[in-house]
C-alpha cells in the first residue's frame, strides 16, 4: 500500500491526524490552492492571503523535515491536480484529516469515485471534542446552555479544578467582566508582522487575481507561521490577559483589537491547537498572579464557546442553515461591502473590518448582526457576508454563531434569547454615539437612531414569538406601555428605510 497525504488550508499543523497517522514515515504530501473555491463568494483579500502563504510556508516546513512535498499554485480546482499527484506516486490509499467544514466533507464523498484510489478520513483533532463525545453529552438533554457544556469541559480536561471543584469557588467570573470603556483608555498594540518574501508573493498573486475579492490587503500584517502564531499567543497572555475580563465588551473608536488575543485565524487554521492556549492561559494564572476573572472568562471563550460552537454545528440537522424563524427576507444593505453609512457604529466597525478583516465579538454581536436582526434582513445573506468578510471565518463557525447566536434564526437552540438591542446598548459599551449624526436617545423623530426604532420595531413584529422567550417579558412589558401614535411612526420609520 502507498499513501499520500492531502492537507487542507485549515490543517497546517505536523500534529494533525493524517499525518500523524503514518509517523514516523515521510510520505508524499500534497497542499492545493484551488481558484475554483474562492468564487463561492467574494472573501476578504487578507483572509486569502493569510491562507496561501500559511500554507507556502508550512510546505517549506515539510520539506525541510524531509517530506516529498507537492504544492500547488492558483489551481483552477482541486481534482486535477489531486489525481494527477495521485497517479504519478502510485499511491493507493489517500488519507486526509476530516474536514472541519461540513460542505467540504461532502465535496469530498462526491469526489470519491473520480479518485484512482481509496479515501481514508482519519478523525479531526484540531477540537477538544469529538463529534461523537459532544453527542453523547447533548443526547437526552432538554436543553444545550453552554454553561453546562463548559462545566463539563472543565472537569474532562481538569482545567483550574482543584479536587473536582472550580479553583476560586465559582464556574464563571463574569460579573467582574464586562465593563464599560473609560476615556483616555491606554490599550496595547497588536503584535505585528512585516510580509516576508513568500506573504509578499501572495499578496502579488491576490492582487492580480480577476475574482471578486474585498477588503484592503496593503496593511496585511498577521502571523503566516507557527512560530509566529506562538508569538502572538506569548504577547497575549504575557500583555493582554490580565486586562482581557474587565473590557473585554467594550468598543472604542480606533482602538481595534484592544486586550483581545487575535489568535482565532491561527486556531483555525492549526497553527494553534486549542489546548496549548488554554494551559498556557492556565499556567499564566498560577505562575503569574494574572487575576482569575480574566483568566476564567477566557478560558471559557475556548473551551466553552469554540468547542460548544464545533459541537453543535455537528449536531444540529443539516437543514440548519437554511432556518429563518422570523422569516426575515430584507437583502442586506450595500453598506456592509463599503462602511458608507451614516451611522458611526456600523460604519465604525465595518471600516475596521474592511481594513483587517477582523471585528472583536461585541461589534460582531451587538453591532453588525443585532442590526441585521432587528431590521430583518436575510439570516442566509448575513451568514455569506460574513462568512466572506471575516478572516477567522469556516462554515463551522459561521453557522452556529450568525444563524444562531447573532440572529436566532435557529428559534433558540442556542440562545434563551435573542441578542437584540438599541443605541442605549451601544452607547453604553462604546464611545460610537458621541460623533454620529443621529440622537442616540431619540425612537421618533427626523434624528432619531436606526438601532432605537428598528429595536422597537422588531419587538413588536414579533410579539407573539417572542413571549414564549421567557426572558423577553419584561421588555415585551414596556412595548405594552408605549403610546400608539408612538408606535405607529416607529412602524412607518422602519418600513421606510427599506424602501
Ligand atoms: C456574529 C458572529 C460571527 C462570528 N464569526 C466568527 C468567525 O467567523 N470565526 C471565529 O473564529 N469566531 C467567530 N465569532 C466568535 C468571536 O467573535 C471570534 O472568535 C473572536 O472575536 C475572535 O477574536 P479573538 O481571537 O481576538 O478573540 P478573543 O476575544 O481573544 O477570544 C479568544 C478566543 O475564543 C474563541 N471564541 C470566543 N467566542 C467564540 C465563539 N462564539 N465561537 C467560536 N470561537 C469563539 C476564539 O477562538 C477566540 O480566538 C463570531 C461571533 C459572532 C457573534
Ligand atoms: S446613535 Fe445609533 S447609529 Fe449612532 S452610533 Fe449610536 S447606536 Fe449607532
């Protein structure tokens, strides 16, 4: 039997699975670039960026550990040169790590039968969970918080436990968390990286390509290998962490990446694994005095959230994309491609990500998908934006966190409820408001904020949904006390945005 390995964008690790399958034998590898795979939708040309050179520069890494390997540049598709690769080293059985994303799993099923040899999928080990482990806990429960998830992946792994109990006494630090931002806030820079000669080729080769693409790449400045993944991760916990908990929430202008550890690109991809970030967290508490409500309110992002997110998108129906419980069909606005809006906040956030790629969670959560939520556009055409504009962004993450947790499309799988908010949301957690041309207080009125009569807005198209949400009954109290005329100009504002 000859194997041959083929590695994915997203598997650019020498601990991944198919190829720890054969160690210590060398056997041929292949990494393909495939054109044909970036017209489904116009990406980000950082995140293209990212991709190809992470994975020139993990080929360079192979063969320098002695590995026969075969790279692939701008291939129209991925099957030609596979099997191509395939017949010239005879290889008989061709193993690759389970991708990560359902679409392409599929895709390669369906490419079975063109392949002149068997397929074997060795099991993802890029997650903490395995599908059939997140099954076995998901199984019988009537409902999947995420707080009991993470619980459970605390104990599993003995994460700050002593003697089976959470170190501190608590499971969750989070109400020390969460503050807003004060003025003069003095935040650290991100740890940067000049483009050497292979990122600089690739940025050469994004440029000229004559596919729709977005974003500005000329600032492209992220990590491309582990070494340098492990930099970012070493500035992180040795600079960052101990700020993390206490703003982490919080947006202010021009100050794009603050105590966030922008490692989910590398994560990802498998230049991180997330274990290695979470005891290196860990160990940062104990060996550091780094304060436990930082320290925990990480560590949950990653071993809660990411890994609860992977669980689920593997546990849900394969019709979960495609759900839309408001039934919201507005087409997303073209301020999302550009920034150009007159509302700061959006156009705040969607300039920082047209310029990085990168948005932290809250102006994801509370700014781009709480206004498409609560103007009611498309779940399905929200998902492709920012599936497209992200550089952290796979199928596998998009789908919980936008269908799910950003729009509750889902009908509450997720979420006990949805993430919907107006300016008073925004005002307080950022510094957006102070230079926007609309009246952060106002609902009514020739200034009165898009957030603030949307928000309303949503609440009362969809009263009736809304109630069985227990959580909702307070606010769904204070639309009940609101003046009809009032009411009835909120309806006619939101309607007359669309047109
Ligand atoms: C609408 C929406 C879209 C999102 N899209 C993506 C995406 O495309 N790719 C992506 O990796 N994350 C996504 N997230 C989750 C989260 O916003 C990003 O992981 C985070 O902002 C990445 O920045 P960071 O590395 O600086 O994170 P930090 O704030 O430093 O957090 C640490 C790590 O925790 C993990 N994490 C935290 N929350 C989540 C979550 N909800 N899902 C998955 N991982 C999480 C990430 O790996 C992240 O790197 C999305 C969240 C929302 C609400
Ligand atoms: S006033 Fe409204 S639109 Fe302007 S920044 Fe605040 S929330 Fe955003």
């Amino acid at each position: 039997m000859t194997v041959g390995i083929w590695i994915l964008g997203d598997q650019l690790s020498q601990k991944q699975a198919a190829l720890t399958s054969c160690h210590p034998e060398k056997v041929p590898v292949i990494l393909i670039e495939s054109l044909e795979h970036i017209r489904t939708r116009p990406y980000h040309r950082q995140k293209l960026v990212l991709i190809w050179s992470a994975m020139r520069h993990f080929a360079e890494e192979l063969r320098q550990q002695g590995y026969p390997v075969t790279y692939e540049v701008a291939a129209a598709d991925f099957q030609k040169p596979l099997i191509a690769w395939l017949k010239a080293n005879h290889i008989t059985e061709l193993r690759v790590m389970q991708p990560a994303d359902r679409p392409f799993r599929q895709f390669i099923m369906a490419m079975q039968s063109q392949l002149p040899c068997s397929i074997q999928i060795i099991p993802n080990n890029h997650f903490l969970w395995s599908t059939s482990d997140f099954q076995k806990w998901a199984n019988g429960k009537k409902s999947l918080l995420l707080e009991s998830f993470y619980r459970e992946g605390r104990k599993r792994l003995q994460i700050l436990m002593v003697d089976n109990q959470p170190v501190g006494g608590e499971w969750n630090y989070d109400k020390q968390n969460r503050q807003p931002p004060p003025r003069n806030l003095i935040t650290p820079q991100p740890k940067v990286f000049p483009a050497d000669e292979i990122t600089q080729a690739v940025i050469h080769q994004v440029k000229s390509l004559d596919i729709p693409t977005f974003g500005e790449i000329n600032n492209f400045n992220w990590a491309v290998t582990r070494n340098q993944a492990l930099a970012v991760l070493a500035d992180f916990i040795d600079g960052k962490l101990a700020q993390f908990g206490p703003y982490q929430d919080a947006m202010v202008t021009g100050e794009n990446t603050m105590w966030h550890s922008l490692i989910s690109p590398y994560l990802n991809i498998g230049l991180l694994h997330p274990l290695e970030v979470i005891q290196a967290a860990e160990t940062a508490y104990y060996q550091q005095q780094i304060p436990l409500n930082s320290v925990e309110g990480f560590i949950r992002q990653i071993l809660g959230w990411r890994e609860y997110m992977y669980g689920l998108y593997n546990y849900v129906d394969s019709d979960y994309p495609q759900q839309n419980y408001f039934q919201h069909h507005q087409p997303l606005p073209e301020f999302f491609w550009t920034g150009k809006t007159k509302m700061n906040c959006l156009h705040q956030v969607l300039k920082q990500t047209i310029n990085t790629g990168y948005a932290h969670h809250i102006q994801r959560l509370m700014v781009l998908s709480n206004f498409a939520l609560i103007a009611g556009i498309s779940p399905q055409a929200v998902e492709n934006w920012f599936h497209a504009a992200f550089i952290d962004a796979y199928d596998w993450v998009m789908q919980t966190n936008v269908i799910g947790m950003g729009l509750f499309a889902d009908g509450g799988i997720l979420a006990s409820k949805p993430y919907a908010a107006s300016a008073n949301y925004i005002h307080n957690m950022s510094d957006y408001c102070r230079n926007c041309s609309y009246d952060r207080k106002s609902r009514t009125g020739s200034q009165a904020c898009p957030f603030n009569y949307f928000y309303w807005d949503f609440l009362d198209r969809h009263r009736d949904k809304l109630t069985k949400q227990g959580r909702m009954s307070f606010i769904l109290k204070n639309l009940d006390k609101m003046p009809e005329t009032e009411l009835a100009e909120i309806r006619d504002r939101a309607q007359k945005w669309h047109e």
